[in-house]
C-alpha cells in the first residue's frame, strides 16, 4: 500500500521536476474568454474574467491534497500491473471490487445468505441516500441453470 512517506516522495518529484497542468476548468474559462473576446464582450467585463481567473487557478498541493484517494489508487493500481503484470492487477482489483466485497459480506452473514437461496428479500443490507433498501434474489424456478445472486 502507499505509504504517507511514499505520497510525499511523489509530491517532491513532481515539484522538482516543475510539473505543470491545467484544470479543465481553467481550459473552459479560457475558452469562455477567447469567445467573449470575439464577440467583442470581453472589454466590457475584463475585471470579472480577471477575477474569475484568479478565484479558479489552482494550487499543486491543493490539488494533491484534494484528489490525494484517487491519485493513491491510481498510482497503486500502474504499480500492481508494472511489476506483476496481469495477474497481480487481477489480484490487486478484486481486493476493491465492490460486487465482490458486496458478496463476500452476504457470505459473512448466513441469516442473509440463506434468505437469499430461499428468494426472499434481505432488509437492509443497502443504503441509498440514507433509506433503507431492500435486495430481493430472484429465482426462476423453471430455469434451474440459473444462480441465484
């Protein structure tokens, strides 16, 4: 897993080496300005584009603060398949896999699981926005080469 120490290597290194980026939306307001200058409205609202430029620019360690969970997994996930090629990249997702972990805690908890074989619905295992969600299995019972899930 990465390490504190090895997020603070990553962010040295991309400080050291003068990486640069624009955010997309920087490239929108730069399109939005390029057009407001064609069409003649930039002058007119010049001090709201330079203000808007300077409430939008972004920070490198904001950034890498921000997006520290994403940018964690991305470069775990490039390092997994680097050095253990396709089958420590298959390993290292299904760890995360969501349908897999989902299944695994239906597994770890046989009242539900055995709801589940027998078709009915298992109260509460979901939550959406806060309300409890019901799963049901379905089980066509005039195809028995259907699995349960």
């Amino acid at each position: 897993s990465f390490s504190e120490q090895d997020y603070s290597d990553f962010r040295n290194f991309l400080v050291e080496r003068g990486f640069s980026y624009r955010t997309l939306t920087e490239s929108s307001l730069n399109e939005l300005i390029a057009t407001a200058k064609r069409e003649k409205y930039y002058d007119i609202h010049k001090d709201l584009f330079t203000q808007l430029e300077n409430q939008i620019s972004h920070s490198l360690d904001h950034d890498l603060a921000i997006f520290r969970q994403e940018i964690t997994e991305l470069i775990e996930d490039e390092v997994i398949s680097r050095y253990f090629y396709e089958e420590g990249a298959i390993a290292w997702s299904v760890k995360k896999d969501q349908q897999v972990l989902r299944a695994l805690e239906i597994l770890n908890n046989p009242p539900a699981y055995n709801s589940i074989l027998r078709g009915q619905s298992v109260p509460g295992f979901l939550t959406r926005d806060n309300e409890k969600a019901e799963i049901t299995a379905f089980i066509d019972r005039s195809r028995p080469d259907l699995i349960p899930v």
